[in-house]
C-alpha cells in the first residue's frame, strides 16, 4: 500500500516537473522566435510533454523507492554509529549556514532567469559548508560552548560521592587474550566497554590473515566479542570515530582515551607505559593476574609435583594450579613425584611471581 501511495506521489511530481519544463520550454520559443505557434497547439504540447514526464517518472518510481529506502537505511546505520556530540555540531552547523544564506540570497533575486535558482544553490552551499566546518572544529567548540561545565564536571569526578565511571577502551591484544570476558563475567569491571572500528578492522586483518595461528588468533577476538556484547550485562559501544590519520593503533587508542577521558584495558607491556607517559589509565590484565594471586610467604609449607629439572644444576620445577613456576633446590631427583616442600623466597617480577623453595628432608 505504502509502495503504491509512493508512485502516484512520484508520478504526481513528474507531472509537476513536466509541466514546469514544458512551460520554460515555451518561454524560451517565444522569447528568441524560433517557432510561431497558437493557442490550441501551445496548450496539446504543454499536455503532451507534461504526460511524457509522467510516465517516465511513473516507470521509474519503483527504481526511485528502492533508493530512497538504501539511502534511508544507510543514514539510519549511520546516524545509530555516530556520536550523538557530532549529531548536533552537525545540526547546529548545518542550521548556521542557513541563516547565513538567506541573509545574502535577498539580495540576487532581482537577477533576471537565474534569480530565483541563487538561493537554492547559496542554501546547498551554506549548509554543507556550516556542518562541515562544525564537524572539524568540534572540539574547539567543546572548549567554549561547555567550559564551565566541564569545569563543574572535573569537580564532581574528583569527589568522592560521584556516581560517573571512567569508559573503558579495550586493545586488539586483550581482546585476543581472552581474559576479559571472564574477568566481565564476574562483574569486576564497571561502565562503558569502548570496541574502536579500528581496532575491530585490526581483528578482521588478523582473522584474514593467511598464516593459520594469526587467523585462529583473530577468530576467538572477534568470538570474545561477541560473547561480551550478547552474553554478559555490560554495556558495549562500537566507537566508529576514525577520522584521526594516524597510521598507529596504539597512538589512536591513546589519543581516544584522552578524547573520551576514559582508561584502556591491555596486556601490551609497550601500551602500557605509553599510556602512562601521557597520564592516561591503563588497566593491565597480566597485573591484575599477578594481584589475585595467592601469596606465599618464606617458611610455608605446601605439597606440589615436580615435574621438570630446571636451569641451575639440581633444580626441580613445579607449578601451582595458577601457573605460578615453583623452583625446588635440589629437587631434580623428585622429578615425577609429588612432594611437599617448604618455601625460601618470593620472587616477583614483570612477568609473574616466582617461588623458591625447598624439600621439607633437607
């Protein structure tokens, strides 16, 4: 029903358009001579010109619905994807370049034959340039139109009874890890998960890739994903800001957080100190793996399995359910068994806890 009220609306304006063109048709005969013609044949020609245009438009309205339904769909998708900041910068800008255009288009329409087109074309040409210029200088508008807001808004945050939680950006590296879902399973983790469309085009290059463990790789990070954004209760935003030409995903995953004042979550040792270099919060996975931890302290006892000899002569090497290495001097000849030993020292470094220990006989 919608489809046909659509085409006799179309045809309707064909008719209009038509109508119009055959009338500027027969001005310009009249105004430059070059056919004599009467009143009946004028008026047959009108009419026979306006239907041609009818019936053209009639047979191309199915072609002009099916368009107008893509483009209706892709400024839908669009409009979902962009940042509701850059929406109404957009809108104010647009709205700008009106005004602006029909302050100056009054003053053309005295031009003969192109007087009455000028405005159009000025309204056109204002409003695009208006949304455009709005768009770029989106943050210099930021800074004057919301200073004090933001000002009171710096405020809040640092007090301690605020309500608002930092976004958090996630990496290409965390995201293939794996951890994270889990870590969001358990509830830890609270506000905004930000996917930037970049670091989503990194995942797809990687799970195209033609080297298999890249590809198997990229796979599980775009499955992580989409365990995240179906199966959990946590909010999670694709970002599709990507308009900074920076070629690097980790100067654009800084440069986000600091856009949207919000901490990146990672395991990528080089990230992370970047990150903190340009005050930026980072939330490392393989530090809050070393954190919960068990601690041991020199004198406990525990029972583990030895189960390779290690680097020093003597040594023997165990692990705690947690991955945790264990180093028991003097343990390479109770390799295969299982047995308990007491702890000597703790050693943490960059990459985890290690512990040294030794067979409770000795």
């Amino acid at each position: 029903m919608i489809n046909k009220v659509l085409r006799i609306i179309i045809t309707m304006a064909g008719l209009g358009l038509g109508f119009n063109f055959m009338l500027l048709i027969l001005f310009f005969n009249d105004y430059l001579g070059l056919f004599h013609l009467d009143y009946l044949p004028t008026l047959i020609i009108q009419l026979v010109g306006t239907l041609i245009f009818g019936i053209i438009f009639y047979f191309l309205s199915s072609r002009i619905i099916d368009a107008g339904m893509r483009a209706k769909e892709w400024i839908e998708n669009k409009l979902q994807h962009t940042p509701m900041r850059d929406i109404l910068y957009g809108f104010f800008g647009i709205v700008m370049g009106l005004l602006v255009a029909n302050l100056f288009s009054r003053a053309f329409l005295s031009i003969p034959w192109i007087g009455g087109f000028i405005p159009l074309v000025l309204n056109i040409i204002m409003a695009y340039l208006g949304g455009s210029i709005a768009l770029k200088k989106k943050e210099e508008l930021s800074n004057l139109i919301s200073y004090p807001l933001w000002t009171l808004q710096k405020k809040k945050k640092s007090s301690s009874d605020t309500g608002w939680v930092k976004p958090k950006i996630l990496d290409t590296s965390v995201i293939i890890d794996g951890r994270i879902a889990d870590i969001c399973r358990t509830g830890f983790i609270e506000g905004t998960l930000i996917i930037p469309s970049f670091v989503l085009e990194e995942l797809r290059h990687i799970a195209d890739s033609s080297d298999t463990l890249k590809r198997n790789r990229g796979r599980r990070g775009l499955d992580i994903l989409n365990t995240i954004q179906k199966d959990l209760d946590i909010e999670v935003e694709i970002y599709e800001d990507d308009s900074d030409d920076t070629a690097e995903v980790d100067s654009k995953l800084v440069k986000l957080a600091q856009k949207l004042n919000g901490s990146i979550i990672t395991n990528d040792f080089n990230l992370n100190k970047v990150a903190e270099f340009q005050k930026v919060q980072v939330l490392n996975i393989n530090e809050l793996a070393n954190a919960v931890k068990p601690v041991v302290l020199p004198g406990e006892e525990m029972v583990v399995q030895v189960i390779k000899d290690g680097k020093e002569s003597g040594q023997g090497v165990a692990y705690l359910d947690d991955g945790t290495m264990i180093v028991v001097d003097g343990g390479k000849k109770h390799i295969g068994e299982t047995i308990g030993v007491m702890v000597t020292s703790v050693l943490q470094t960059a990459a985890g806890r290690m512990i040294f220990a030794k067979p409770k006989s000795f």
